[in-house]
C-alpha cells in the first residue's frame, strides 16, 4: 500500500519544450557539450513543471528520448536499417511508422540508457518528490521489429530482449531507483485477442530481479502514438489474469474512457495499489478542480485511500505544454481538496 494516499503522480512522458523539438532537428549545428547542456535544460524544465504542479512522484519527462520507446532501438546491435514508412500523409496515426528489419544477434552492449537517465534526474531534481523512472517491456519492444529465420515470430524477438530489459531494471535499482514502472502497452492492447496468461509469465519473468527490491508498476493503456489509440478499449479480457503480474501498482486509463469499467479497480485493490487515469492526455478540455475531485470521490467508492493514486491516462508527450501544465495542476489541486475532505 502506498505511504501517501491518494497521492498523485505521473506515468512517464513530459511534452519537449518547442525549442527542444527545434534544436533536435539541427543537431549538427551543436557540439556534444551543447547537446549535453540542451538534455540537462530540458529535464529541468520537465522537472520544474512538475514540481511546481505539486506531484509527489515526478519523472525526468523522459527528455532524452525521441519516444517513450522508440529511441531504445538505437541501443540495440543486431538491428538493420528500419524499412519505409508505410503512409506518410494524411491523418497522424500508428501506420505511419516503419519496422526494423534484423541482421544479426540482438544484445545491447551498453544497455539502454535508462540508468544514466536516472542519473541525471537523481542530479538535477529537488529533494522531496519521489523519483521514478519507466522502462518499456521486451513484448512492447519487440513490435517494432520484423521477425527472420533466426527470430521467427514477435514471440522470440520477445525472449530475445527480455534479458535485455531485466538486466536494465536491475541496473536501476543498483543505481537506488525506488519506483519503477515497467511499461507493456502492447500487452493492453491485444489482451483480447492473445493469450493474456502467456503475457503475465513474459512480464514475470522480466522483473523477477527487481520483485520486492522497488515499488514496481505498469501501466495498461491503449495507445496514444499521435494522441490516437490502437486497440479495443476494454479491460475485462486482462482480467483475472493480469492479476497474477508480480507487481505493486496498475496504472489505468479511465479518464479518456469517461471511466468505463471503474468497477475493476475494486479487484485490482483487493491485492495491488491503482493509480487511476484521472486526467485525460487525449483532450484539451481542462479538468476543472471540482471535476477532479469529483473523479476521486467515484474511485473511493470503490477502493479504499490508501491504494489509490492519480495520475495522467497515459505519458504527456502527446499533449502540448501549456495544457499539461494546467491539467497536471488542476489534478493535484482537486486530490489535495478530497484529502482535506477524508481527514489525511
């Protein structure tokens, strides 16, 4: 259960401040030192949006990264040049973005930088909030890659980057990283179509290092590459077996659902903590205080405070910055006010 109740945190993703977006665009118009400085000035800016918003758990807006997952495959050996994008006009959405076909054996010779960028955030950021960093899972990962004689289908590219993406998690909580979310989004997405218990065994394999040594979550969600979900927007086919992932905290998408399926966090409460999508990444419609807090009293009808967190739908690199800040305000602000209301 988590030592703060009703405390109000974030999955991952922060929008890049414009001139970020700008200057990764020319970078071979700034040496390494520059670039350097630029990745420093963009954590601090994450990192001061969400301090100021008054989050207890706050991440490095994943700055460094061209996407929550996208930049690890530059991390990986044995990949090849990625193939054409499939359609580029027309309306923003997930075919727009190519594969990357396999010459050789996967492996990651100097892991997949998530460590050194907790290291930076654990530099840059003020003492009081709880850090957390976000790691894709090997099933996520392994989307983006097409299958060859060596790795026949997305399941064995699969078992290829687990040991990868443990290794990474052990490396983090070597390196004192307290929370730990473990990001399968791929799982979300096609529970209702596969075997959902041959994904709870991929995933416990996975974070069998860091069980117990980190307050480990994931986040189930249904896309929002372009702000546009993917799949079936449904929980019910993860459920009971999703239970069974050896984990402290489920991060769940309901805001943009208009809170559909509220009644399974009741389930989840009964033996893991829930963080509930209460800010909705998909909109621009900025959740009034009262609306927030409207929001938390429904979730405390249906789990108790003290395995309860709020957070974001999904990672806030999809929305501009201007509106996360006053979303990530307003939610913190109509927590607070329910908190005051039950007496912690």
């Amino acid at each position: 259960m988590v030592e703060q109740p009703l405390r109000t945190t974030v999955i991952g993703s922060y929008p890049f401040p414009s001139w970020l977006e700008h200057a990764a665009l020319h970078l071979d118009a700034f040496g390494t030192d520059e670039i350097a400085e630029m990745q420093d000035d963009a954590v601090m800016a994450a990192i001061h949006d969400q301090v100021a918003a008054g989050l207890d758990v706050i991440t490095d807006g994943e700055q460094t990264r061209f996407d929550f997952n996208l930049s690890f495959y530059a991390c990986l050996a044995g990949l090849g040049e990625q193939e054409p994008t499939p359609r580029r006009f027309g309306p923003p959405a997930h075919d727009q973005r190519g594969k990357h076909h396999l010459v050789g054996e996967l492996s990651a010779p100097k892991g997949l930088g998530v460590v050194q960028e907790f290291e930076r955030l654990k530099r840059l950021a003020p003492a009081g909030p709880v850090l957390k960093a976000s790691v894709p899972g090997p099933y996520t990962l392994s989307g983006r890659i097409i299958p060859n004689d060596q790795y026949s289908d997305r399941f064995a590219v699969t078992e290829a980057i687990l040991p990868i993406v443990r290794k990474e998690l052990e490396d983090l909580v070597a390196a004192g990283c307290t929370e730990l979310t473990v990001d399968e989004p791929s799982m979300s997405c096609y529970a209702y179509k596969s075997d959902t218990k041959r994904f709870v065994d991929i995933f416990n394999r996975t974070v069998e290092g860091v069980v117990g040594k980190t307050r480990l979550s994931t986040h189930l969600c249904f896309g929002n590459f372009k702000g546009h979900a993917v799949s079936k927007r449904q929980y019910a086919p993860m459920f009971p077996d999703f239970l069974d992932m050896k984990v402290d905290e489920f991060h769940l998408e309901m805001a943009s659902r208009e809170f559909s399926e509220i009644e399974v966090i009741a389930e989840i409460a009964k033996s893991a903590d829930v963080a509930v999508g209460i800010i909705d990444v998909k909109s621009y419609f900025i959740e009034p205080v009262d609306f927030v807090a409207e929001r938390v009293r429904l979730c405390l009808e249906h789990a108790p405070a003290e395995r309860l967190s709020f957070a974001p739908d999904c990672g806030l690199s999809q929305t501009a910055r201007w509106a996360a800040k006053l979303k990530l305000k307003n939610m913190v602000e109509g927590v607070r006010r329910v908190r005051k209301e039950v007496g912690l």
